[in-house]
C-alpha cells in the first residue's frame, strides 16, 4: 500500500508502549500533519519555530488553535518526535535567532541519537559557541503554551526539556550580574523548579587551587572559535607557582594560534572543567568528546 492510498505502519517505537502517530497511524492527516510525520520517519525528529508574539505557526491548522498558545511571547523553537524515537524529553530554546535554535537544537538532538541523555541540572557545553546552556524542566502550564505540536503527535502530555542560555560572559538568569534581557527572552514560568550546582549555581564556589584571575593557556579554536575543550594540563613554574593549560586537544599548535586568557574564562565556558578542579600537578586530563568523561594521567616527561 502506497502512503497516499492511507495509512502506514512507521518503524517500531524506541520507548515500549509509544502511542505516536508513527506507531498507530490515523486513516487521513493534512498537509501539515504529513510533513511532521514524514520529517520523524526520515530523520527521528522535527524542529518547529514559532515567532515572537505568534501562537501556533499555524494557526489554522486543525487541532492546534491559537488559543492553546498566549498571544505575546518570546520566539521559540522545539523538537517533536525525542519521544518516540529515542524515549527521551522534547527539547525547548527560545529567545534567540530561529536559525540558530534550529542548529542549536538539531545538535543535540543529533548527540541524543549518539547516547546523550539530558536531565534537570545539566549544565551542557558545545551547543553555543564560547558559552554552556543548561537544562532544566519545562513547568506543566507551560507545556500547553509551547511544545504542543508534541502532545499532538505522541497522543499523550508531552515532556520537555527547557535550553536555557546565557550572557555572552556565561552568566546566566539567576546569577549575579546577568542582565534583566536574559529572563525576558526565557521566561522563568516556563520552567520547573531544579536544583543548580557547580558552575550553574547562584554564586558558584571556586574550588581551584590557583585565583580566578590566574593565567592559563590555551589556543584560538577554544578561545576565538567556541571550541570543546578536550585537554588540561597542570604543571609547576619556578615564576608563577604553576601554569594550567586548557585546549581544544590538537596536538601542535602554532605560536600564533595560543592565547593566554584567566582561568575563570575557561572554566566559564566549560564548567565541565570543575570536576577536574583538584588535578594534580604534573598531571594531565583529557576526553574523546564534548560528552565524554574525563580521564587522569601523569604527564610524560
């Protein structure tokens, strides 16, 4: 049977008991229903972008009236389809360029489809250039102003997970110094309460043995690109007391492409960075990928 002649059977559910529109098809959808559909056959999941002050990006479409959604808003973008695919939580970012959530979202769902598994409190690094997001759960009176489109397409309440983002200093909503714009373009009642540690706390600790402002080297790819920074180094200096190194871990480096920056500017851009806070000297620390953990070695000599 041909998909135009009625309804198909799509691949079996990745999460047992998946109700979607994939798993049981109806005997008729519209030309939106389709494309979304269509779009979750083909690659596991869909991006929709709705704009500032917009409800639905569709508002005729049958089944997702305006009223579900508030008439004044921030622009946002979500994924449909994490459920069924990989049993995980829809993903939620707003305030920000629709081309650069949808990037921004489609990354992660990709490192999702790799094993990624996201919860409340995350704080997750390589999404946006330079800075982290975390992740945190999106409030139940929220779920009905936002990721609708997924209740739709699982047959159920849908779950979610709120991108949030910070300053371009890596200050987020609720730290201090963060700007008012921050929580205008995510608003704080779309999301649950989480418990924030580490780099995403009020006012994180320290915990290094060395001052923010202490000197580190690193290079261009981390520094001036927004690169994942896969390699640490700590070693003693007759001058300084010791030097900490945090790159991009490609081996030979040219002069000109290492930059020397304060610590505190890496370990905002990487918090992952703070598990290692207590390396020891003369020791080194790297990961395969962004989403690896990190492992420990004395340094050859």
């Amino acid at each position: 049977m041909s998909r135009d002649e009625g309804p198909w059977m799509g691949p079996l559910p990745a999460a047992p008991g998946c109700d979607c529109h994939v798993c049981r098809p109806d005997e008729a959808y519209d030309e939106q229903d389709r494309r979304v559909i269509d779009t979750v056959l083909e690659h596991g999941w869909q991006v929709i972008m709705v704009a500032e002050g917009a409800g639905c990006d569709d508002p005729g479409h049958e089944g997702h009236s305006p009223d579900e959604h508030s008439e004044t808003g921030p622009a946002f973008a979500y994924t449909i389809g994490l459920g069924h695919r990989f049993g995980h939580p829809e993903l939620l970012m707003s305030g920000l360029d629709h081309r650069l959530m949808h990037r921004c979202l489609n990354g992660l769902a990709e490192r999702i489809r790799g094993g990624l598994r996201l919860a409340p409190g995350d704080a997750v690094e390589n999404v946006l250039a330079g800075v982290p997001v975390a992740v945190e759960p999106v409030a139940d009176e929220a779920l009905a102003e936002t990721v609708t489109w997924s209740g739709w397409f699982h047959r159920r309440k849908p779950e979610a997970l709120a991108i949030v983002w910070p300053d371009r200093n890596g200050v987020f909503g609720w730290q201090p110094g963060a700007p008012a714009l921050l929580d205008e373009l995510q608003p704080a009642w779309w999301r649950g309460p989480v418990f924030r540690s580490g780099g995403l706390a009020s006012d994180p600790a320290w915990g290094f043995p060395v001052p923010p402002d202490h000197r580190a080297f690193s290079c261009k790819h981390a520094v001036d690109d927004g690169e994942a920074v896969l390699w640490v180094a700590r070693q003693s200096d007759d001058a300084r007391g010791e030097d900490w190194s945090a790159h991009c871990g490609a081996h030979g480096h040219e002069t000109e492409e290492m930059r020397v920056v304060h610590l505190a500017h890496l370990v905002r851009s990487a918090p992952s960075l703070r598990r290692i806070s207590d390396l020891g000297l003369e020791h080194e620390a790297w990961r395969d990928s962004v989403d690896a953990d990190w492992e420990l070695a004395p340094l050859l000599p």
